[in-house]
C-alpha cells in the first residue's frame, strides 16, 4: 500500500506534538499506512505519541534551515520524500504555515489541492475530501485527479483516535537549494509559552467528578495525574461546579480522549461522559456505589471513598517512585 505523507506539527518550543497531528494521523489510516514528517528533533516522547496514533513510520530531519526558512525548507523536505516515496496523499494541518506549505508544495508537485477539508475517505479512483460549503449549507466531496493529492484539514473537526504501532525511526537527508541554505538562523526566541500536553492525546488521563466533594479535595485528581504523568480533567458536573476549567470537560460535547489509562474519581459514568471515554485500553474507577455505572466499564473497579482511596494510591505510588532501581546485575550476584 502506498504511505501517506503527514507533516507534524510542535508547539512554539518543539516540545510536544500538537493535538492537531493527532488528527491528521486519524484521517491518513484511512488512505494507507502514515509516514510522519518530523521537522526538528523526535524525542522517545514524540515517538511514543506518533506511534500511538498509528504513524507506522516517522521521517525525522533537524536542520537549521527548518527554523530559518519553515515554508520553503518542509516543502523542499515533503516534495523530496513525496518523489522518493509516492504516497497516495500528503496531509498537512489547515493553519497559516501549513497552508503556505501546502500550496507551494502542489505546485512544486504540479498536482492539486484541496484546502480545509472536514473528513477524507478512501474512494475508487483515489482519496476522498469532505468539504462543507456556504458556510454549512452543503457538504461537498472532491477529488484530486491526478498526481499525489496534498489536502489542508481542518483539524478541529477531527476527533483523534489511537491506533497504537511501532514506528520506524528513519533520518531523512535532504539538499536544499542554495535560496534555503542561504538563511541563516542568527538566534532563537520563542514568542508563545510552551503549551502543556493536550488531555485529548494523553497517554493518562485522571479525571474527577461530583464525589471528589469539594474544589479542595479536587485537588487530588491533579496530584494524582502529575504523580502518574498524565493530564487531569472532570466530567460535566465538576466544570460546572468550577473544579475543573471547562477546557478540560470530558464529555461528549467537550474533549472526547483515548488515553492507554483512565481513572475515573467519583465519576458515576452518565452516558455523556462514557461516550468521551469508553474507547480508553484501560479504564479504572474509584466509586463508593457498587452499583455506579462506571463499573459496568470499567476494568478494574474500587468500591470505597475517594478521600481515603486516592490518599493511599498517591502514597503508593510515591513510595514505589522512592524505592531505588535495582539493576539486573545486582539481582544477578
Ligand atoms: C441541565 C443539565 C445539563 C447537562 N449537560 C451535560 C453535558 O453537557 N455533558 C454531560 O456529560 N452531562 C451533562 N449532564 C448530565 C450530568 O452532568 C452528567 O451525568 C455528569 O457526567 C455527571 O457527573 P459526575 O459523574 O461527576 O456526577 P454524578 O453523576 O453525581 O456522580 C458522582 C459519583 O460520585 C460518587 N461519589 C460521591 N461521593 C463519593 C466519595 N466520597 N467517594 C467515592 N465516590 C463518591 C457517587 O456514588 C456517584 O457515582 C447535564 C445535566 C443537566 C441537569
């Protein structure tokens, strides 16, 4: 099957693959196995990510020339591994770098593009894009008809979904044109804060609810996620009990998650907040009613106080974080 090209985006300081990506990597696996163009350095964190929402390969490439030029030099980086690879599609975020990327990078091609694309699908003569037009009114489908199609999604309308993998690491040695050598990179600012991980791609997510019981002992779903390096959140009722932002609302309508783990404190599992969280691998709730639906979910349940519960898990924890690492070779003499 021929791959298909994604150009991954970092936050401002290049620590932490965005969300967006996330997306963009959803909607490839539908067109062929995803190759992931890293731009800068892939960290095991990075990886991690990528291979956890189905990057079968990632093609990393760190040169100067990315920050000192960032349009012309991932044209010339895409346009090379598209020549070398033939992917069925190039798949590129919708902001204003990707859209300056992706129109430079089609004429490079000579094929075509099709810009802010809400869905993309994989059709007899080739991909799919699902566009909405007059502002909602129409939903329109286009395709691209010769050449490898380069598409700009709009990656908010795309919910994203894991599909773990192990990915293949590969560097990419690429020769720009003296125009991009020639920009050099004098220093380096970033100009936004680093934005934390996003709870919509967190490998672990703990998550509060109404029986946390007060916005003081709320604090212990952030105590626990840090403990556990995941990100924390709260079902509808805790946003609106002003525990938790609503940025971090888990529920149907608010941020829909696919962590490896979820731990569900004094959530009773309504339907809203299943639908944002079912699809997690493993799901772990803390309840003092047995009969919570949470448990019907959940793989492995605690029926007790989260107030005497989450107090014990966290001491565990760090206890076990304290205990020295013993290495093979001491077990071995
Ligand atoms: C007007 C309105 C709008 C709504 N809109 C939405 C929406 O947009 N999205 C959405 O998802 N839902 C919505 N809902 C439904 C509701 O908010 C959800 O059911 C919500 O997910 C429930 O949150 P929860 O699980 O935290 O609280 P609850 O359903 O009240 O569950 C709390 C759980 O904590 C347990 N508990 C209590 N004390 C303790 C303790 N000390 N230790 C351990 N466990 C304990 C209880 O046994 C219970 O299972 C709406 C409801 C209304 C009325």
């Amino acid at each position: 099957m021929r791959p298909v090209l994604v150009l991954v985006d970092h936050t401002a300081t290049q620590r932490t693959v965005c969300r967006s990506t996330c997306a963009l990597l959803t909607l490839a696996r539908r067109l062929g196995p995803p190759t992931a163009l890293v731009c800068g350095r892939a960290d095991a964190a990075g990886v991690a990510l990528l291979g956890r929402f189905g990057a079968t390969r990632i093609a990393a490439v760190a040169r100067p020339e990315l920050d000192a030029h960032p349009a012309a030099a991932r044209v010339e980086v895409l346009a090379h591994l598209a020549r070398r690879t033939r992917p069925a599609a190039v798949l590129i975020a919708s902001h204003r770098l990707g859209q300056e990327v992706a129109a430079r990078l089609t004429a490079r091609l000579g094929t075509g593009l099709i810009t802010d694309v809400a869905d993309l699908r994989m059709g007899a003569g080739g991909p799919v894009a699902v566009k909405s037009a007059l502002e909602g009114a129409y939903r329109v489908e286009a395709r691209v008809s010769g050449g490898t199609p380069v598409f700009t999604v709009r990656t908010d309308a795309v919910i994203p979904v894991a599909a773990p993998v192990e990915p293949e690491v590969r560097r990419v040695d690429v020769t720009f044109p003296p125009a991009v050598r020639a920009v050099r990179r004098l220093g380096r600012r970033p100009a936004g804060v680093e934005l934390p991980p996003e709870l919509a791609t967190a490998a672990i997510v703990v998550a509060g609810g109404r029986g946390m019981g007060s916005q003081q002992s709320f604090g212990l779903v952030g105590a626990l996620a840090e403990a556990l390096r995941g990100i924390a959140g709260g079902s509808h009722t805790a946003t609106e009990l002003g525990w938790c932002p609503r940025r971090d609302q888990i529920d149907q309508l608010g941020t829909i998650v696919h962590p490896r783990l979820y731990l569900a404190l004094g959530i009773s599992g309504s339907v809203r907040h299943r639908a944002a969280m079912q699809h997690a691998e493993t799901i772990v709730a803390i309840d003092r009613d047995p009969g919570a639906p949470i448990f019907d979910l959940a793989h492995l349940g605690v029926v007790g106080d989260v107030h005497r519960v989450v107090p014990e898990l966290l001491a565990e924890i760090r206890r076990r974080k304290a205990q020295p690492v013993i290495s093979s070779r001491e077990v071995a003499t």
